[in-house]
C-alpha cells in the first residue's frame, strides 16, 4: 500500500531492566492510512510510549522495521523526524519563557526560515486560539493551554505525520474538545496523518481507527465501531428502583454472567459474557427478594470501551465479602463528617482557592471535579492539614486537622496524587512502615498486612521495589497504604489519574464497597465519567465552585431538547458556558 | 512521643538508603578513599622542591653550602646555571621553585671575616609554599653557619635558639590536618545524608503522605536524624582507626571525650542539614544548599587557617559553625591529651547550635510545604 503514512512490520523492543528483560514490544505490525487519526489504545505500559518513540526514532527497535511516509526510520532518522511532529505526553515548554518565545525557540530549533514564521505563528495562535496570550509565561498557562502550545509548537513545521502522546490527560473538557477540533482541522485541511494515544475511551470513538495494544502485543485494529459491533445484545441498563447504584453496581458485577457493570446515570450500565435477551436476565436474588420498584432493563448500543473491556477483562477475582446490608436508601446519619467554610487560598496574587463551602455527610462518596488547575488540589492539601488557609475554616471529623492533635490523623487515610510510596522500598516494607507510622504493631498489623497483600493481589510483588511495579499495582499499593489502619475518611487526590479503564474500574470497585461499609470518601478527579460515582460532587473552576448537588442535579441543569440525555462532561461545558455569560455580564 | 513510631520510621530511612546500591556505596568507598587520599596529600611539608643553583664563586665555602642544600631532603637540585639571563626563565616555567645566587666573591669573604652574600630568587604565586621554602632555607644557613665557625674555630654567634616543639614534636603538618579532615568528612556525609532526607520525600510526594500520618513533627524530626548520626558515628569510628592505625597519630587523650564531641557534633550537623531539607523542594536544591554552608564552614573553622588570623567579624561568625569546635575537640583530644574538663567550652555551643537548629526544621516542617 503506497498511501500509508506508517508502516511497522514486526517490531519488537526489550528493555532490560534489574537482570530481567522486558519485552515492551512484541512482533507488532501495523499500518496506518495517510489522512487518517487513529487512536493508539491500551491500558498502561501496554507499550504505547515505547511505539511512538520507536516511531520518532528516539528508540532503536530489537527487531522489524518501521516506515514513515516511505522512509525507513531506522537508516535513517533524522529524514523522518524532518517529516514528523511527536509531542511526548510531558512537552518541553519551558516555563519562564513567554508562549511567543516558546514558538521562537521551536521555530530555531526545527530551522523554521525567518521569513515563514510570522505567518505560522498568526495561523497556529488563531487556531488554537491563544493569540491573546502570546507574551503571557507558559507556567502561567492552564493545563488546557499549555497543551494547545504544545500542540502548536509541534505542529511549526507542519509535519506529514503527527504523533501525539497523551494529549488530552488532566485537561478541561472544553480544551479537549478544541484540541481535537484542531487535530481534525489539520487533517481535513492539510491531510496529515496523525496517532495519538489516549486514555479516554469516548476519545478513541472519535478516531477513524484504533490500534489496541496489550502487553506489547497488537490485540486488535479497526474502526471503533466495527471493533464495537460484536458485543451488540450483550449490553444493558439496569435500574431497579430503591436501590442506590452504587449497592446494584456491587451486585451486579459479582453476579455470574455479569462480565463488566458500571455506574452510568442513575443506574448501571453492564456487558454479559454472552448475548441475551433483556427478559432472560436473571437478576441475583438480593435484588429481587425485597419489595423493590419496578426493575428495568433496556438493551443499549454497545461501545468501543466495551469492545476494550471485553477484550481485556480477566473477570475480576475480587471476591468482597458481598455483605450488601445497607440496601435502604437511608444516608445514613446526616452528621457532616466534613465541613468547608468559605475556604480561600492564595499564593501571592494568585487565587488558588476562592470561597469554597461545601459538606460532606458520613458513609458518603462526595467528589471534587474540575480540570487541572481548578483549585482541587489545593483544596485538598487544605483539607488534609497540608497547607495552611488563607481565610475560611475547615474541619474533619470536627477538627482542623492542621492544629488538631495528632491521633486526629489516625482517623483519616490519604492517598496522593502521584504515586507517593517509598521506590526503594519494597511492597513489604512500605506497608509495614506506614502502618507502624500509624501506629499498628504486633498481631493486629501482621493481619492487616495480610489483608492488604491478600485484597489488592500483591502476593506476587511481596518484595518486589514499589518503584518497579507496574503502573496498575502501584496504585493498589498505594490504596492498601492508606487503608491499613481502616481510617474512617478517605481522602483521594485523582486516584485514577493515568490510570487505564481497567484498573479504573477495579479501584471504583473498591471505592464504592468502602462507602457502603460507612467510610466516607472525598475524591477528586478530571475524568468527568467518574462523577457518576459520586453521591454528591461539586465542580470547581478556577478556584470557585460552579455547581454543587447530586450528579442527577448536574446533569439535569444541562438537559434540554438538544440534549435529553446529557452526559457529565456536558453537564460540565454547559455549566463552564453559562458561567462565562455570567461573567460577561458583570463586566458589562 | 511515640518510640515505635519513630524506630519505624528511622528503620525506613536506613532501608531507604541501604537498600539502593548507589547511595550505599556513596556512604561507604568515597569517605575512606577521600581520607586516605587527603591524609596522604594534605601537607604543609615540603619535600624534594627542585632548585636551582647559580654559584659565581666556585670557593670552598660555596661548594660546601651547596652540599648542604644537596643534603636536605628538603631539597633536590635539579639545574646548575651559569649565567643570569636563565635565571628568570626557570621559575617562570615553574620548573624550580627557587634560585640560589651565590656571589662570585662569597669564599673571599667568609675567609675575611665578614659575611658572605646569597641571594634568593622565590616564585612567590604560590606564598605560603615560597615563605616555607624560605623558612628551610634559614634554618639551613644558621647550620651552615654553626658548623663553619666550629671547623674554623671561631666563636662567633652569642645567641643559639634551640627549638623544642611540644604536642608535634617532628613538627608534622599532617598531625594537624589529619584529625581535621576526620571533621570535615563526618560533616559532609552526615549533612548530604540528612539535607536529602526530606528533599527526597518532598520530591518524591511521600513527605505529604507522612505528615498526614499521626506521627508529631517531632517525632518525625528524630526519626530522620537518626540516620544521619548513625552514619556518622560509624564513619567516624573507621576514620579514627585509619588515623591511628595507619597514619600513626597518637590519640593522647580520652577516647570518650572525644565521642562525646563526635555526637554533638553530628547531632549540630543533623539540625543543620534537617533545616536545609526543610527549605529545599528539590533535592537539587538540598545539595546545593549544604555546599553552600560547607564550603564556608570548612574554611571559617580553623581547618588550615587559624580563626585568630581573621578579621573580627568573621571571627564572630565562626561562632556559629559547629566544626570550629569539633576541630579544637579533635585536635585536644589527639595532641594535647585533653579531656571532659578542657573541653566543655565546645562541648555546649554545639548543643545549643543543635537545639536551635533541630527546633527551628522541625518549625519548618510544619510552615514550608509548598
């Protein structure tokens, strides 16, 4: 085929890493076509990062060999890097330059002629609609925006092929929406070919193609919804009434045929392991025993994260104590286990945190949405103790957990944004130290560690450096940590950040059957899907809250004949709209 | 304060630097390397320096000076010239250190009775070496002069000073660097150990993940400086058995005095570093923050200057450098045999260096955490 833009005949890539070797790659082939975006799909250290370097040229591969628009990257790599822009999940903007000098320093260093840059510039500002912003500091820019000038730095030269790593992770979903109009725009009009790998599986939707990729092997190639089609009649909704979703998620996914359940709306949206009709289904006993409402079940149109689910998904061997006692819909004891007070934080002139009020309830999973660098996280370190207010007052459990006294801290579990365990220590180790930090010991920790390395599967990496473990087994590990001393509040900073759907799902799994056992959660997330998981969230936007309630509420605010059934990310734009109009509005 | 709390988290903090092969082996080979190296360069002593000599004489008394400058083991002639045109180009091209010109009529004279004249031509960049050789070069001439008039008869000089040196007796400038680079290297390892600590947590994320643990800043405090007192304390021990052993100063004095210095002095140091990774985010940052009071600390402590030849400022701001005191400990305890009473002046500044600087990262744990 002479019109591919990629061609890679059986590459394989080892790394070699503690005397072990590690096949990143093994035997893939694949083309892409010219003209095309296809979506480079997996869970993580799938190989993915390690395919578009092999593509760049940045990595040598073991064996096979890869073309670009006809070269052979291999001899020779610098020709195909004249003909390809790659932007690496973390680009190299430096922050103390002006995004202007940025494009500068781009343009020099792709040898960019004098005399063709100015051009560029305006069109790419236009496009990416940042022309605004050009003397402004890239530190200074939104996750959103710093992707755009990413985008538009890679894009200087208009290469023939585009490779994207990750481009759209932790950024706002308007920016999200306008990083894929542009890539859209750039192949439509300029017909370059473009791979981008995501964790996004509505995102793989939007690709012509998707190549899936697992364990460095090719799983499969198409288009995403030929990939989609044979699990049609195998997906459904359920709801039963009086039933919280969360408890009819936990049912169902430990119910034998079930091979995947997940929250969606109201109720919960499953794939059989087999094709059925929607009267066959055989709901277990639990739910059906009681006087509940009415049970629906409606067949729905599959999609390509079912395709990926389906084809990866080893039914969980989770085996939870199924102890689905508290089916009542009560909420427990209305007592608010949290409570924010007009909560501010500033650095300097900056707001990172304006006036935030808001309060969590016992046994409740309340969320904290927003893009990155909304203000969550500060919000949270707040929270926690780690960082001193501003103004405002907070308490946990009726106390400041920055003054209140140390045992406090025993009370809650925290698990941080990046993986924050301790690399050289080994899963072991870190266990035993932090539950001795806080302050378990003899009999009690031993079976405690027992529980941890039983529950979160880690029997196999028992000694293994926590550095080493697979991305997925890092965060149990970190999960297991901050539960070791069964805290009775649980503060989560974007668990799932990074994090493929799998091991997503498994670690709301966890999550939910926390709640339901009275452990009340805080979590905050970007992933706008994960909202549905939450009793209550609020959505925050450069430091202020744009809307608090119950998903249903969210989503309810953005219903309208466009959209009947709108989902939480248009909840999420719509609301960002109508603050903007606001917004304009005051000024004006 | 929980103990089992901080027992686990000092156990962690060896793990973590024991376990990694690289920053076990930092701990280990560079400290013993760097004492045997510097023990073995570090000196004042000047040794075979190549000299030039320029005799315009040819007398017997020239001739006889010379063999006593080819005696020394000071110094080794390297060129005889002839003329005074190649004088200049020698210690130019640093090829002889100095020039000794002796005048053509220096037989002539010493037989008069009067004196003979030598002229010396030193290179004076480097001059504490130049003023040394200078120094050797007297002290060679006075002999020559004794040995002389003894031969000749004459009793000429009325007075002869005989030098007795008390605690060095072979005036050895290794006997006075050596048990300060013990100081110096305990200083470095236990500062970089303690400076990264926290930085490494910090810029790792785990140092959020510890403080919303029940353990008290201070007992996080303890915890981290165990490590770094531990390191020291057995660092010290092996370099104290290289010095005596291999480099063979006597330790005169109370080995437990001298331990007692050891701790407070690392227990300063500990702060000191603590306080470093406190204000650090980076661990970049932590290294060049504890250079930046190592450098300073070493040369205003009386390491190879004395602080008296400093002007008063800066002699008040070596007050505040705990190795001032560990370096008149060290060298008390190996040279003049001093014990507990002599040395409780040094003994308490550290403590309270230690106290001050211990509280105020422990302050800093809590305050900088962004």
């Amino acid at each position: 085929m002479s019109d591919a833009a990629l061609k890679l005949s059986s590459v394989s890539k080892l790394f070699e890493s503690h005397g072990r070797v590690i096949k990143a790659l093994d035997d893939v082939s694949f083309e892409i076509q010219a003209g095309k975006v296809t979506g480079l799909i997996g869970p993580d250290g799938a190989g993915k990062t390690t395919l578009m370097r092999l593509i760049s040229g940045l990595l040598v591969p073991a064996s096979g060999a890869i073309e670009v628009v006809g070269i052979d990257v291999i001899s020779d790599p610098l020709a195909v890097q004249s003909q390809l822009g790659y932007m690496p999940q973390r680009f190299g903007l430096y922050d103390d330059l002006t995004v202007q000098q940025n494009l500068d320093l781009y343009a020099d260093l792709q040898n960019i002629a004098y005399k063709d840059r100015q051009p560029r510039f305006d069109q790419l500002m236009n496009m990416t609609g940042m022309s605004p912003f050009t003397k402004r500091l890239a530190g200074n820019l939104s996750g959103g925006m710093k992707q755009k000038l990413g985008l538009a730095c890679t894009l200087l030269r208009s290469p023939k092929l585009l490779i994207l790593d990750e481009p759209t992770v932790g950024v706002d979903p308007v920016s999200r929406r306008e990083l894929w109009e542009i890539i859209y725009q750039q192949v439509s009009q300029v017909g370059m070919s473009v791979l981008l790998s995501t964790a996004y599986m509505d995102e793989a939707e939007r690709c012509d193609e998707v190549v899936l990729l697992h364990e460095g092997k090719l799983l499969m190639q198409g288009k995403p919804k030929d990939l989609s089609q044979p699990l049609s009649g195998r997906t459904f909704h359920i709801s039963v009434e009086g039933v919280r979703h969360r408890t009819l998620q936990q049912v169902l996914s430990n119910a034998p045929d079930v091979l995947d359940a997940l929250i969606e709306g109201e109720g919960v949206r499953v794939v059989m392991e087999q094709v059925v009709d929607a009267k066959a289904i055989v709901l277990p006993q639990v739910l059906t025993q009681e006087t509940h409402g009415t049970v629906s079940i409606d067949p729905v149109k599959p999609r390509f994260e079912d395709a990926f689910i389906a084809r990866l998904k080893t039914k969980s061997t989770i085996t939870q104590q199924t102890t689905i006692a508290p089916l009542s819909v009560s909420s427990s004891a209305d007592k608010a286990v949290i409570s924010v007070d007009n909560l501010t934080r500033t650095f300097g002139e900056f707001i990172a945190v304006n006036k935030i009020s808001f309060n969590v309830k016992k046994g409740e999973v309340f969320g904290l949405l927003g893009a990155n660098g909304a203000g969550k996280s500060t919000a949270f370190r707040m929270l926690c103790g780690l960082l001193p207010v501003s103004s405002g007052k907070v308490s946990v459990a009726g106390l400041d957990l920055r003054v209140a006294a140390a045992d406090a801290r025993r009370r809650i579990g925290y698990m941080a944004q990046k993986f924050s365990l301790y690399s050289d220590l080994s899963v072991t180790q870190n266990l035993n130290f932090f539950s001795s930090a806080y302050g378990l010991s003899g009999k009690q920790q031993k079976q405690r560690l027992a529980w941890a390395i039983t529950t979160f599967e880690l029997e196999n990496y028992k000694n293994t450096n926590a550095g080493n473990l697979p991305l997925g087994y890092k965060q149990r590990l970190s999960f297991a940590a901050a539960l070791m001393h069964e805290p009775e509040i649980l503060f989560l900073d974007e668990p799932t950040s990074g994090v493929d759907p799998l091991a997503r799902r498994e670690f709301w799994e966890r999550t939910n059957h926390l709640a339901e056992m009275g452990v009340t959660i805080l979590v905050t997330t970007h992933f706008m899907d994960e909202a549905n998981y939450c009793d209550h969230l609020v959505i925050m936007e450069a430091g202020r809250i744009l809307a608090a309630g119950t998903p249903l509420d969210m989503k309810n605010l953005a219903r309208n004949d466009e959209q009947p059934d709108p989902s939480m990310e248009d909840a999420f734009i719509y609301l960002l709209n109508s603050n903007d109009q606001k917004h304009q509005a005051v000024i004006a | 304060m929980n103990i089992a709390q901080i027992i686990a988290l000092a156990k962690k903090e060896f793990l973590a630097l024991l376990r990694d092969s690289r920053s076990r082996m930092v701990l280990i080979a560079p400290p013993i390397f760097q004492m045997l190296i510097f023990g073995f360069a570090a000196s004042y002593d000047i040794n075979n320096v190549p000299i030039a000599v320029y005799n315009q004489d040819q007398g017997v008394a020239s001739r006889e000076y010379i063999s006593k400058l080819n005696g020394s083991p000071n110094f080794e002639i390297t060129t005889i010239i002839a003329k005074n045109a190649e004088i200049a180009p020698l210690i130019n091209n640093r090829e002889v250190l100095l020039v000794v010109n002796i005048e053509p009529n220096f037989s002539d004279h010493i037989a008069q009775g009067s004196s003979g004249g030598i002229q010396v031509i030193l290179d004076g960049r480097n001059s504490n070496t130049a003023s040394i050789a200078m120094n050797y070069l007297a002290t060679l001439s006075i002999a020559f002069n004794q040995k002389w008039n003894e031969d000749h008869g004459i009793t000429g000089t009325n007075v002869a000073l005989s030098g007795r040196y008390w605690f060095n007796e072979n005036l050895q400038s290794r006997w006075f660097i050596i048990p300060g680079i013990l100081g110096m290297l305990i200083l470095v390892v236990t500062l970089l150990v303690t400076a990264l600590s926290v930085a490494r947590e910090r810029e790792a994320g785990t140092f959020d993940q510890l403080l919303v643990t029940p353990m008290r800043p201070v007992e996080i405090l303890i915890g981290k400086a165990i490590p770094g007192i531990v390191v020291g304390i057995i660092e010290a021990t092996i370099i104290l058995v290289v010095i005596v052993q291999l480099f063979e100063i006597p330790l005169r004095g109370d080995i437990g005095a001298l331990y007692l210095g050891i701790v407070l002095f690392l227990l300063s140091a500990t702060g000191v570093g603590l306080m470093i990774s406190a204000i650090s985010v980076t661990q970049q940052q932590a290294i060049l923050g504890a250079f930046l009071f190592l450098v300073p600390a070493v040369i205003l402590s009386g390491f190879s200057t004395p602080i008296a030849n400093m002007p008063e400022v800066i002699q008040w701001l070596t007050y505040l450098n705990p190795l001032r005191y560990f370096l008149i400990i060290v060298r008390g305890v190996f040279l003049e045999g001093n014990s507990y009473g002599l040395l409780i002046d040094q003994y308490w500044p550290m403590l309270i260096i230690s106290i001050v600087s211990l509280m105020f990262s422990g302050w800093l744990f809590k305050h900088r955490m962004y």
